[in-house]
C-alpha cells in the first residue's frame, strides 16, 4: 500500500471515531426514553491531511423524551422502602405505566402522609384531586359496611387463601360494585399479611388452652373483640402506642398484629413469644379517582387497570416472601421465639362460635368461593 493509501485509511479510522463521538454526545444530550417520537440526525465529518481527504457520514436516529400528557399523582401512608410493600407497589406501577404508555403518562408519589391519611385521599379522589392510593379496608366503614366481612377473625385459614380469595374476580367485581357508586373504582386487592400473636415471655401461646383468661391486645372492632372472647380471653383495646409499654409492664399478656409491624414496632424486646397464627389480616385496596379514570383515553385506562391489577398480585408476592421469610429470620435473629400451633382446633372454634354472630355481613358469594377453594385442595 503507497503513502497516499495509508493515509486514507488512517483518515478513514479518524473520520469514524470522530464521528462516533459526535453521535455519542449527541444521543446523551438529546436523551432517551422507552418510547416516543424519533429524530434522524445525519451527522458529516471531512477529515484532511497530507493532501488526502476523506469524508464520513453517519445517520441515526435518536428517541426524544416526549411531554408527558397526563400527570396522575398517587398517594400511600408508609415512607420510602424497599421492604415496605406499598412502596414496592407504587414504585413498580410508576415504572410500568410510564413505560408502556410511552411517556405519555407521569405518576407522580406522594409516599409518608405526604398528601395526609387515608380519609383525606378518599375524599381527594371523590373530587378528582388525587388519582390513586392504597386504603386499609376498614376506612371504607364511614360509607359502607358491605365489605365489613374482610375484618371477621378465623374466616380465612391461610395467607395463600387470602390472597387468592384478594386477587379473584368475584372480589374485584364485588368491592367495585359497592364503591363505584362513592366516586372509587378498586384496581386491585392485596393482603397485608397475617396477623400473629406475640405474648410476653412467660405467657407462651402453644394451643387453644394458652388463650384461657390472657390479657389480649386486640383492635377496638366488634369482630375482634368476640374473637378473643371466643377464644377464652379477656380481650383489651387500649391505643396502640401504649402497647410496648403494656407489655413491658404486664398490662396485658399478649397482643396481635403484622410480621412488619412487630419488627417497625420493636415489640419483639418484650414480647419475644411469636405464635404463627394467621387469624386475622388487614386488607388493602388499590382504589383510583373514578372520574379521573374514566376520563383519560381507552387505551391509557386500559394499560393503568391492567397494570395496577399485576403489581398488586406482584405486590402481594412480596408481602409473602416477607412475611414469611424475610421477616421471621429478622425476629429469629433479634432473638424472638417463633412457635408453631395447631391451628385446626383454633379456626374450628372461631368457625362454631364466632363467624355465625356475623353472618349477616358475610356475602354468600364470598362463602361460596371459599369452600370452592378449599374443596379444591382436598
């Protein structure tokens, strides 16, 4: 190869790199975004020496970052973390509705009460002020009491069954035709975890007869309070921020609550005795402003309610895998003493003597799912 070849070539290596560097800062300032309206760039670079020249063009195409259309804030109580499951919810559903609707939406999170409580979001959704946010069950009691039978103690055996009674469409179908009328529409339905017994550590609940006269910490709600009752307690319903100093203090024995809530709360120090009954859960509803909703385009709505539906399942998911493994090997190595009940004799008794006080608040659809369910399984 002559002298004059060389040096083309050499120009050609020089010309390509400089161009690729042109096109690099020019992607990066010009952004990206999964989708959106493209732009063809063609960038021409003339390199020259030694009386050889040469001249490279390179074309590409670039994703512009479009506008966003609609802003939809969304609400939730619990504070930015990877473990809190209401953040895992809003966090994957921000990710995916931007995604698939091409940036044409932009959710916007208020996390910690940023936006007040749930009573608040529920009237700031009526008016179309606020779009999404996740309500315990039992903030729905001021405006009806058709979805009262989620709180009844015994009436689901398993977290997998509650889950799977939250993620059916006949629960879907029927929260929606309770709310809907109030200005709601429910996306999805998750469970917040199974509420366990945690006693003080002399007063260990080993079975059925470890309940006989225990001084026990439940809600201030009437299903909770004849629970306990039922079970042969003596049931308490001081506030929740006195429990820890209850407990240590022996004012009361023992008390009930989340996996989550006993590790945020610390009341593992005191009251050490973990017994792994799921007798209750709390229930939680992904509820968005119907008049917002029904107002964006078919095919946004479509993509939010599809969305909003698999993160909850997702959602749901994660709580599990907390709940039960993630949060009883935290408490294990904080020193907590995870006990292992038969619970048959237990839900046996909340079955006979508990749930037929309340059956006028229990829908037939609901029973009629859970015996499908579990004739299912055997």
């Amino acid at each position: 190869m002559n002298q004059a070849g060389k040096n083309t070539k050499a120009l050609s290596i020089v010309a390509m790199l400089i161009i690729a560097i042109i096109a690099g800062i020019v992607g990066y300032f010009a952004g990206s975004s999964t989708a959106g309206p493209t732009q063809t760039v063609t960038v021409t670079s003339t390199v020259g020496a030694g009386g050889a020249t040469v001249t490279q063009t390179v074309t590409t195409t670039l994703t512009q970052t479009p506008t966003p259309q609609y802003e939809l804030h969304a609400a939730y109580l619990t504070a930015p973390n990877p473990l809190d499951t209401h953040h895992y919810f809003f966090s994957r559903f921000k990710e995916k509705v931007e995604y698939r609707t091409g940036g044409r939406v932009k959710i916007v999170l208020h996390p910690g009460g940023e936006l007040g409580d749930q009573s608040q979001y529920l009237e700031l959704m009526r008016t179309g002020q606020l779009f999404i946010a996740t309500i315990e069950v039992t903030r729905f009691a001021a405006y009806t009491d058709k979805l009262y039978f989620l709180g009844i103690p015994g009436l689901f055996r398993s977290t997998q069954e509650a889950q799977a009674f939250a993620e059916s469409d006949w629960l879907l179908n029927y929260s929606n035709s309770v709310l809907n009328q109030f200005g709601w529409s429910v996306l999805g339905i998750t469970v917040g975890g199974a509420r366990y017994f945690l006693s003080v550590p002399d007063k260990p609940i080993t079975s059925l007869d470890s309940f006989s006269g225990l001084k026990l910490r439940v809600m201030n709600s009437p299903p909770y309070i004849e629970a306990a009752k039922v079970l042969g307690a003596n049931p308490n319903t001081i506030a929740y921020s006195e429990c820890y100093t209850a407990l240590q203090t022996k004012t009361i024995d023992a008390m009930e609550n989340e996996v989550a809530a006993i590790i945020a709360m610390r009341f593992y120090e005191v009251a050490p005795n973990i017994a792994l009954i799921p007798w209750a859960y709390a229930w939680h509803f992904v509820v968005a402003s119907k008049q917002v909703l029904d107002s964006l385009p078919d095919d946004i709505r479509q993509i939010i309610i599809d969305t909003a539906r698999e993160t909850a399942q997702e959602k749901n998911a994660w709580g599990l895998f907390v709940e039960q493994v993630m949060g009883l090997q935290y408490l294990s190595s904080k020193g907590a003493k995870l006990i292992s009940v038969d619970t048959k004799p237990i839900f046996d008794k909340l079955q006979k003597e508990l749930i037929p006080k309340f059956a006028d608040k229990i829908p037939q659809g609901a029973l009629d799912w859970l015996n499908n369910y579990r004739k299912s399984f055997g």
